[in-house]
C-alpha cells in the first residue's frame, strides 16, 4: 500500500478536501500509512479534524514547535521543519504527493531524506467517483444553479424593447451585470457561491468564456453559464442554456435544434465503461452533417474559431473542471460515480453562440440527469 502525503489547505487543494470534508484556509500536513490516516493540524483545526473521520491528529505542539519559536526562527524555517517532523513522526520515507505539492516543503524533505513522487493518476482516480457527501452537495449546488437561471429566465421575460435601442426592464438597461447580480443572490440563497458566471450576448456569446457586459438587444443570443459552488461541500455544479428575446433568427433556431439533439444523443450513449472521446466524436459527426466545422475537421495549426470549437463535457466535482475529459483527448472510461458535464455548442464569430449544458451522475446502466430545467430559446 503506498505511502500518500500531502501539505495544503482544504480551500484550494481539491485532493485534500477530499479527504477531509472541512474548510481549513491554513496549510497542514495529511498522511497515510498502512491503512491508517495522519493529520498534523494547529489546535483552531484539531478538534474538527478528529470529529470528522478516522485520523490520527497531532498538535504542533507535540513535535516541539514552541521550542522553534523560542529560538526566534522566523516562520518559513519553522514551516518546514515542522512538515519535516511531522512526516517522519508518520513514518513516511518514500511518498505519492499531488502534482501541485509545495516546491519549497519537496524540497526540504527530499534534502532530509524522504522520496516524493509526484502521481497525478492516483489522486484523480480517487476522485473521479464521487462520495455521497459530494453527491448530495452538488446535487445542492445543481438546485442553486436552476434558481439562478431561473432568475435570469424571469428578467429576459419582463424585459420590454419599446424603443429598439436595447431591452428594458422596469425602465432600466436590462445588462449582462444585472443578470450577474441576479444569479449571485439566488445563489447565496441556496447556500453556494460562485466566483464569476456567463451571461453574454450577441458577438460575446461567440467566445466561450467571455463573461459578458454591456445591455441586451432583442434578437440576440444570450448564452447563461452557470458553477455555482455548494458553501458545505465545496463541491461545484455547472449548466447551460441559451435565450433569445423577441423573434429567433432562423440560423439560431437551427443552431438550437442540433445542440439540444446533440444533447439528447449524448446523454443516451453516457454509461460505465465508454470513453468520454467516442462521445464527442459522435457529436462532432452529427454537426459536420450539417455543414458546421468541428475540431475532427480542423487543419492542423490553425485555429477553429466558429461551427463547434471545444470539448463535449468534463468532470465537475471539488474543482468545476477535472477528469474525466469528453473531447478529444479523452481517452479515460467513464466509471460509475463520475459527475459529467454535456454541453454542444455552436458558434459564428461577431454574431452570437448557442450552447446547451447539462449535469450527469454515471450510474450501473445508464446516466442519471441532475439537471431539471427547461431548454427553451424563448425565455
């Protein structure tokens, strides 16, 4: 059995929260050894790591870190020896560590004579199956998505385009920021957070990621993307759904059309044992069917910037992009556990963007969709 060590905090280490379901903003080291797991965590953090599972938790206190003090050490040395000790007090000599382990702590221990191996395969293979405590927080999170874009449904159906200079509610500027605004209360409302969301419009909604600004037209695609995070779990959920205000232009009603049978044929092929790579290519084949450029069709070295341009889905959990990937590298089998995003899109630069997302728990026989929310153009 390996040897497992990681130094971090739960905030920002997806691989420590997982084996520890608490929020600790401070660093701390985790072990495992023969069965048995190890936490060396100040006494703010002891007594909830101890509540929380099966580890054996020390204090820096009992590795002598007063002593360090009284010598006047500053506090990067006494940083380092006390993750020296610890890990030796553990009996770690020869370690698996995430990718993204510290390079100053590596460094000291390797010095001191402890092996590290960094082995990204190991800790994304333990978290590809999701534990029922991050089930149920982004099933939690899921819910916070849907009332967030509910919100924004009820705004664009309010909306009114009375001058044809951009649409209005109640009189004002009916803006991407607004709609921003709207989501972040409805999620703090659900007990999530999110960092940032999408809602572009028009030639914002061509590039993927572009957030959006600015006040809405009537006629134009706005492209709603949406990672709420679950405040308890930490764990995120993610969706998609595209909207337009007053009378759909023909070509985004046949963009509409293909992603949402896209979507449909996607979530049919979704189950234990496929590879998240035959999926995506399947989309890929129904788009250039009809005429739209996908990554299969690119020419090497250039650059697709409309038709179909990214990757199917991906993994969402502790981090809102992780493994398993559903484009074209992903040649991972999908495995029961596994929480996926489905989201075809099509897109013509300066004009607009459809894209359509769904979250999924693959199940013994099948996929199960965690996401319940209409798909229609008109909000």
């Amino acid at each position: 059995m390996a040897e497992v060590l990681i130094y971090g905090d739960t905030v920002r280490s997806p691989e420590l929260r997982h084996e520890i379901p608490l929020g600790i903003m401070d660093p701390f080291v985790y072990a495992e050894k023969d069965g048995k797991r190890f936490v060396m965590v100040s006494m703010l953090e002891a007594a909830r790591v101890e509540e929380a599972g099966d580890y054996e938790v020390i204090r820096p206190e009992e590795l002598g870190v007063d002593d360090l003090l009284a010598q006047g050490l500053p506090r990067e040395e006494i940083t380092l020896e006390m993750a020296l000790r610890a890990t030796k007090r553990f009996g770690i000599s020869d370690a698996i560590v995430p990718r993204d382990f510290p390079l100053e702590i590596a460094d000291f221990l390797r010095a001191n004579g402890v092996k590290l191996t960094p082995d990204r395969g190991f800790f994304v293979g333990r978290r590809r199956a999701k534990n029922e405590a991050e089930l149920e927080g982004i099933r939690r999170a899921q819910k916070a998505a849907e009332a967030g874009m509910g919100a924004v449904r009820e705004l664009l159906r309010r909306a009114d385009d009375g001058n044809g200079g951009g649409l209005t509610v109640d009189g004002k500027p009916l803006t991407s920021e607004w709609l921003k605004q709207a989501l972040a209360e409805a999620f703090v409302a659900h007990g999530c957070t999110a960092d940032d969301s999408i809602a572009s419009h028009g030639a914002q909604a061509a590039i993927g990621h572009d957030t959006g600004s600015g006040q809405i037209k009537a006629g134009e695609t706005v492209v709603v993307d949406l990672w709420p995070r679950d405040g308890e779990s930490a764990c995120f959920a993610d969706m998609t759904r595209t909207f337009v205000v007053g009378e759909s232009p023909d070509e985004v009603k046949d963009w509409h059309r293909l992603c949402k049978q896209a979507l449909d044929e996607a979530i049919e092929k979704i189950r234990p044992g496929v590879k998240g790579v035959d999926v995506f290519r399947g989309t890929c084949e129904l788009f250039q069917q009809h005429g739209y450029p996908t990554p299969l069709t690119k020419q090497p070295g250039t650059v697709l910037e409309e038709g179909f341009y990214h990757g199917l889905g991906h993994g969402v959990g502790l981090e809102v992009h992780e493994e398993p990937n559903l484009g074209i590298t992903g040649e991972e089998e999908l495995v029961v556990g596994d929480v996926i995003t489905i989201e075809p899109g099509l897109y013509r630069p300066g004009y607009g963007g459809c894209r359509l997302e769904d979250l999924l728990v693959v199940t013994e026989d099948g996929a199960e969709n965690l996401t319940d929310f209409p798909y229609d153009l008109e909000p």
